[in-house]
C-alpha cells in the first residue's frame, strides 16, 4: 500500500493512533526525499479531537493509522509523545506545514491542488496564496456539494486530479471527513493528500490565527474557540476532558 517505508517513520501510540515523533523539519526533509513515492498517500493532521475521535471509533482509527504519518498537530498530543518518550515530537500543525510547503514551491516545482471547502473560500485561498507565494502552481480546485458524491461524480473528481498532475492535494473537508474521503482514495488520485481542515481558512482570510505567544503555550484551541464558540465549546469540552482521562491520566 505504502511506497515509503512506513516502518522507518518513528511513532509513539497515544490512544491507538500512532502518532508520528517529528518536528518540521525531520517533515520537511520527510517531503521532498519521497515527494514522488508519497504520490497517492495520505497525512493526518492529528489533534486532541481526531485521537479521541479515533479512540472511540475503530473504524476512524483504521482510517488514522492507514496513513503514512499523523502529524503532532495539537501541543496535548507532543507534550504527551515527550513523556512517553519522544525524542524530536514537537507541535507540527497543518497551516504551518501548507505555508513551509508553499514557500518551496516555486523553487521545486510543486503542483497543488486544493479539494473541499465552497467556491468562495477556494477563489479567496488561490488568491491569497498565489500573492504570497510568487510562482506557485495552483493546479486545479474543487469544492463538492455538502452530500456524498455519486460513484460517477467522484470517477470524474479523481480523474480531474489526476489530469491536474499535482504533487500535493490539500483536503479541507474538516475531520473526520477528510481523512475518510483521503483513505478512500488512497492509492487512486495523484498528489501526496493532506487533511488541513482550517487551513484553507486561515489562508483564505476567513479565520485568523492565534498570536505566536499562543500558539507556543499551546493556546491556539482557546483563541479559535473565541472565534467560533458555537461549533467548538462542546466538542473541546468533551474530547479535551476524555483525552486528559485516557491519555494523561490513564496512559493509554
């Protein structure tokens, strides 16, 4: 399944998932080594909400650990890595990892292409990235309708990214959806796939990150809750009580 050798990446079990033990730059070094064996792959972007979503649904942490990696996203999820012995996990989110990405790829060539989210949030995101990057490839975009896609109308997408030839295919579809839409295509769309969910936001403008000084004490999840209470109060509530229950408290 794999063209990398997935047994050559370190992890560390936090809830079942097995959480990658990297920093940026190991990912970085990771990504344009293999970016053409990656091709067809998928990353998960792994917080406190998908590890506990994953620990509670055997069928998502199929899905979690039938990638090449998950990425420390959250600072829970590092912090707790270290402790059991991590030597390099370190917070590796997903808009940072899009913005070192973007910044090489004019450089290296790199294709992308973006999938989910709606039409506005695409315009604004090629947009904004193609300003701030310079030479940048935005390949293609797609942003499906808010049900699932028919077997013809997902043939169609899959061949569209396949004709687009891109090296990365950005998926904003928000968990668990994107790391289901990501493993059901493994293997059957072009491009290295990466689950960012509110990345497309925060490049598109809609969303603005944390300040640094909150992002470094791993209060970035209070500063989007601030901006979204509505969606975000319960599902923190619930997944951040069970992940200090299970992970912190119980070790698992």
């Amino acid at each position: 399944m794999h063209k990398v050798d997935r047994s050559a990446i370190p992890t560390i079990p936090i809830l079942g998932v097995e959480i990658a033990d990297i920093d940026m730059p190991w990912l970085m070094q990771f990504t344009q080594n293999h970016i053409h064996e990656l091709s067809g792959d998928y990353i998960c972007v792994s917080n406190v909400h998908t590890t506990v979503s994953a620990h509670d649904d055997p069928a998502y942490l199929a899905v979690q650990n039938g990638d090449i990696l998950a990425m420390p996203d959250g600072g829970p999820l590092s912090g707790v890595g270290r402790r059991r012995g991590a030597k390099r996990m370190a917070r590796t989110t997903g808009p940072d990892y899009m913005g070192e990405i973007f910044g090489i790829s004019a450089a290296k060539g790199y294709r992308h292409y973006f999938y989910g989210s709606t039409p506005e949030t695409l315009e604004n995101l090629t947009r904004n990235v193609a300003e701030k990057y310079p030479g940048i490839i935005i390949a293609g975009s797609y942003s499906p309708p808010f049900r699932p896609l028919t077997e013809e109308e997902d043939r169609e997408i899959t061949e569209k990214i396949r004709q687009a030839d891109p090296d990365f295919v950005w998926v904003g579809l928000g968990a668990p959806k994107q790391e289901k839409w990501m493993a059901a295509h493994q293997g059957r769309v072009k491009g290295l796939m990466v689950g960012v969910g509110a990345g497309f936001d925060y490049f598109a403008g809609n969303i603005r990150r944390a300040p640094e000084f909150m992002q470094k004490h791993n209060l970035e999840w209070l500063y989007r809750l601030a901006q979204d209470p509505g969606r975000l109060l319960k599902r923190y509530v619930v997944t951040n009580t069970k992940f200090i229950w299970n992970a912190m408290i119980r070790g698992k």
